[in-house]
C-alpha cells in the first residue's frame, strides 16, 4: 500500500558547503516536492541549502512552511518569502512542530544541526513513537561514511538491521520519494537481546 505523503521536512545546513552539487539538488528536491504536490517543511532560513530548498519549491509555487527558534531568527536570517513561517522558543518545540506537520522526513548534506533532527527523528521511529519514512538524499557521496557507521553498529550488535534500514538511502531524488511511498516500518521492537540474532 503506498503511503499518503503530502507534507515532507526537509533536514539540512544552514551553509552553502563547498560543492555547488549540494545547492543544486536542495534547490531541484524544493522543486520536485513542490511538482509532486507535496508541501515542504524545513527550518525557515533563507540562507544556505534550507533557502535552496525553499526557493526551489517556492520557483514551482509549492508550499513551504518555515519553522524558527526565535533565538535563531536573526542569526538564519528568516526567510520572507515563504507561505507561513512558525516562530517557537526551543529546539525541540521546532522538532516537534516539524513532526506533526509532515508525512516523512529527508536529509540534505548538514553538519552537527542537521545529524541531531535527524538522528532524532529516527530513533522516535525506533521506538514506535512515529511510522512515517526517513530519507537521506545521499548527494555526491556525502553520507556514504555514516552508512559505513550504521553497518558498524548492524555488525557490532548494537543496532538491529531491521532498524538500520528504517533509514532510506539514495543518490537520486525521485528514487528516494518512491522508496518513501512504499516503506512500512518494521513491526520488531528496538531492543537486542543476548539470545538474539542481529
């Protein structure tokens, strides 16, 4: 059964980084949402690859909603031209407004910001907390030594692999959105034990 997905955040830094590749496929997966129908959810700056998602789903007259810390509206400069911008007082309310607003998750390169939403957004996942699919828009390359990790954590015993792939990873955009459409979350339960086969 495919999923209903009609709202994605996007996780992502607040920087350019320094291939002109990661711009371009934040701008193009702003785009492709907004082509498909799907609203953007993402962090409400109008600097870095969070502007290139939005300006690209923006340049298709898709949806895009922001959502800000206040204590970050002046240092991510808030992006003005977006549908609705959300203002909140914590990290965490940002999370947890990103959550209730979206049907999944993908994301672009990033630093510490972007893996904290991201990793947290996934262990919710783990614990059944949520079932909505996670992507991770493997651009140039740039998260193939996480993969590595997570393999690391599959073959060490700490991480079920049924866990591991709650996690989808792909190079192409419209690739990723459809492994997204057909994902089921895993009916396992998070924990290992000694008896247990990983």
């Amino acid at each position: 059964m495919k999923n209903n997905i009609k709202s994605i955040t996007v996780f992502c830094g607040s920087s350019n980084g320094l291939k002109s590749s990661y711009m371009k496929q934040a701008f193009l997966l702003g785009e492709t949402l907004a082509q498909k129908g799907i609203q953007l959810v993402y962090g409400g700056a109008k600097v870095g690859l969070m502007g290139a998602v939005a300006d690209g789903a923006l340049s298709k007259k898709g949806r895009v909603v922001g959502i800000i810390p206040d204590f970050l509206k002046k240092k991510e400069l808030a992006h003005g031209g977006i549908t609705e911008l959300h203002i909140v007082e914590t990290m965490h309310q940002r999370k947890t407004k990103m959550h209730d607003l979206s049907d999944g998750f993908i994301a672009l390169p990033g630093g510490f910001g972007t893996m904290e939403e991201l990793f947290e957004i996934i262990t919710w996942a783990q614990l059944g907390l949520h079932k909505k699919p996670i992507g991770l828009l493997n651009t140039d390359s740039f998260y193939d030594h996480l993969v590595l990790l997570l393999d690391q954590m599959v073959n060490n015993g700490l991480l079920k692999e049924s866990n591991r792939n709650m996690l989808l990873v792909n190079q192409d955009i419209d690739t990723l959105i459809e492994q997204m459409y057909s994902y089921e979350a895993p009916a396992v339960g998070k924990w290992i034990s000694s008896e247990e086969e990983v």
